[in-house]
C-alpha cells in the first residue's frame, strides 16, 4: 500500500473508521473516499471519538447487514423453550401485574374505544405471540422477547417511563414495596402519636418505624437507573454490570467463543445498579435459560449452579467476534430480566435486562493477542461507562 495512499482521511477529525456501508445520517465524502468506499469489502463504522449519552433503549446500529456480513454472521439459534416470558422466573409482584392487565383491557375497551382503535391502527407485526390479548404496548411488556406485535417507539405512550430515574423493568416492584415499608412505616408512626404510646413499646415501636423507612430507601436505591456516558471506539469493551471483579480467569476453550476464552466474573450486592448492558455492539445469536440453585453470589460454584440466563451475541465488525454475557441469580436475587430475542442488535451499553437483587453477572470473550484488559481482581466497575479493555488492533487512533 503506496505511502499517503489514504491522507485524504486526515480531513476527517470525526470519522475515526470507514467501511463500506450505509449510515443513517448524511455523509460527504471526497471523490477519493467514495473511490475507496466502492471497492472496499468490509464494514462502515462511524465512530465518534467523544462519549455520548446513554440513550437508554436506542435501536443497534446495524439494522440491515449487507451480503458481505451476513455471509460471516453466525446462524440464529431457535428460541429456549424455557424463555416464554421475559422473567422467567415468575414471581409474585409479576403475576399481580398480569391480573391487573386483564382488568385495565376490560376497562379500555369499555371506556377507551378510541385510544384502543388508534393503537390497532399504529400496531406493527402481524402475529399476537403473546397469552392474553394486546391492545396497546403495556401488554407487550413481560412478553417482547416473543416477537410478534410491536409499535414505533413515536407511537408508545409509555415511552416516558424510559427517561424516569428507575428501572421501567422495576416500577411495580418500586410501587408494592414503597407501600409496603413507607406506608407501613407512616402508619405504624400515625399510630404511635395517636395512642401516645410510650415507655419500652414506644421505644420499640419507633426502632419498627425507622427500619421500615430504612428498608423502603435501600429498595428504592436498588432500583435506579442512572444515566451514563457510552465510551465510544470501534473494539473498546465495557461493563455489562455494576459491582466487583471478583473473577478473571483464562478458559482454554469455550464452546460458543469457538476456542481459548477469557472470563470476567462481577458480583452486584444489593446496594449496586443492577441493569444489565451490551459490553460491545452486536447481534443476539441466541439467549439460554438453566434453571438451579440461589447460592450466594460470591461462592465460585454459584456460577455453574445457579439459575442463569446467557445471551450469546457476535459483533457484526469483522473478525466478527462471538462473546457471551451470563446473568446469574444469588441468594436474594432470584429473579432475571431479559427481553432479548434471536436477531436483535445492540449498541455498546444498550440496556438489555436486570437482575433483581444481590447477583453475579459474568462476560466471556475470545482471547487473542489483540485483547488488552483494563482492569482487575477488586475493581468497582460501572455498567456501559467502565471500560473493561479493548482489541488492540480495532481501537481508534487520536
């Protein structure tokens, strides 16, 4: 390759790498780069050399992968037979908002005509995949790992509750137990004052009080959702979780990685952010759900033991890259969140799903001699904003 032969891309500050396919916004290019662009036979990336905000649930950035990088895509794995709803898992709190679904349908229909006609009118798909009847994007939410009916995000409108400072995946966790620990606190203190109760059962009465407002403040810290800054550059990897690395360790094979692999293990306590986010861009090959036990999370053997979920995912940027992130349950948190499916695509540090409670989330990637991490036993990582390490030779210059 002629000394210079690219110099033309100096004039680029921004454009930090450049492949041959489209983008979403306009691009000029000089003669010589759409030269370049039609005969290349790689991707295109835009990659902004500064961080931008997290946008909480903005589309992948490869919608549409062209001949070229399907033909080095991996094939899509059916669906576990286990995933029927995004928790799966159950719970309480998830079949009470299952029953008050079937009672907000009957009164839509009964007393919203209009607004259910216009979301027939706006509803995408053609298949209910879903057990009960869908009449507006509130009844997709336990069931988007499903396919089937979906709306724009301009014609949800409950898209809102993505901007709130708390887990969309959480709130009626967040509503139950604020009634249960503030109102129970706000009431047991009401009754105190009323009876004027003192002595040892006052004393007692009111250390009640302030453990139930304690408790009802820690679970609404447990389930904020902070905005983050996306560390941007092709090959960069960040935390899929919040919390500690407890575990760095090199396997010589990994069935899905396709050989010799590198895992980063990072257990969440129940004080830590525990959404879950895409450690690189890619598309989701297949998602497997394991049925166990609920150890306690800093125990080595409650990554091979417990219940975990595991979202198998290959970037769509050559050398095409497989990776794995593992949500696995502890002994308070028993309960996982993903709305992946087959064929969705992640931009790095998009959100994909939670883990309620203390738990353990785990990264496998390939190890070559590009791979260069960035952190260690004892680190605080944060999830989608601490780079973990990146691919040497696909890192940005600048």
């Amino acid at each position: 390759m002629a000394a210079g032969q690219f110099a033309w891309m100096d004039r680029f500050p921004g454009l930090l790498h450049l492949g041959c396919r489209p983008v979403a916004w306009p691009v000029s290019l000089s003669p010589q780069a759409e030269n370049f662009c039609s005969a290349a036979s790689f991707d295109v990336t835009l990659l902004m050399a500064s961080s931008t905000p997290d946008s909480g649930s903005a589309p992948g950035p490869y919608s549409q992968p062209d001949q070229a990088i399907a033909s080095r895509l991996l094939p899509l794995e059916a669906m576990d037979p286990g995933l029927t709803w995004d928790q799966p898992g159950g719970g309480v709190i998830v079949h009470l908002e299952l029953a008050w679904g079937h009672l907000r349908r009957w009164w839509l229909k009964a007393f919203r005509r209009g607004y259910v006609e216009r979301m027939r009118r706006l509803r995408k798909g053609t298949e209910n995949r879903c057990p009960h009847e869908v009449l507006d994007p509130r009844d997709l939410k336990f069931f988007r790992n499903q396919g089937g009916y979906f709306w724009d995000p301009a014609d949800d409108p409950f898209t809102w509750r993505d901007r709130l400072p708390f887990a969309r995946t959480g709130l009626a966790e967040l509503l139950v137990f604020s009634l249960m620990f503030y109102g129970g606190g706000l009431l047991l203190a009401w009754w105190l004052r009323s009876r004027d109760i003192g002595g040892a059962w006052g004393v007692v009465g009111w250390i009640a009080v302030t453990a139930l407002l304690v408790i009802g403040v820690l679970i609404t810290w447990f389930f904020r959702n902070p905005r983050r800054e996306i560390p941007q550059g092709r090959g960069t990897i960040v935390s899929p979780a919040d919390g500690v690395v407890t575990t760095i360790e090199e396997l010589d094979h990994d069935e899905f990685v396709g050989g010799p692999a590198v895992l980063i293990g990072i257990f969440l306590s129940i004080f830590n952010v525990h959404i879950n986010r895409a450690p690189l861009p890619g598309r989701v090959v297949g998602v497997r759900y394991r049925k166990g036990k609920f150890l306690n999370a800093l125990r080595p053997e409650s990554a091979r033991e417990n219940e975990q979920l595991a979202v198998r995912m290959q970037m769509t940027q050559a050398p095409y890259r497989c990776f794995v992130v593992r949500q696995i349950t502890g002994a308070i948190a028993r309960r996982i969140v993903c709305w992946l499916k087959p064929g969705d695509e992640l931009a790095v540090g998009e959100q994909f799903g939670m883990i309620k409670l203390g738990s353990r989330t785990e990264l496998v990637l390939p190890r070559d001699a590009a791979l260069e991490l960035q952190v260690k036993l004892g680190d605080v990582v944060k999830a989608g904003s601490t780079v973990l390490g990146a691919y040497r030779n696909e890192r940005p210059k600048g």
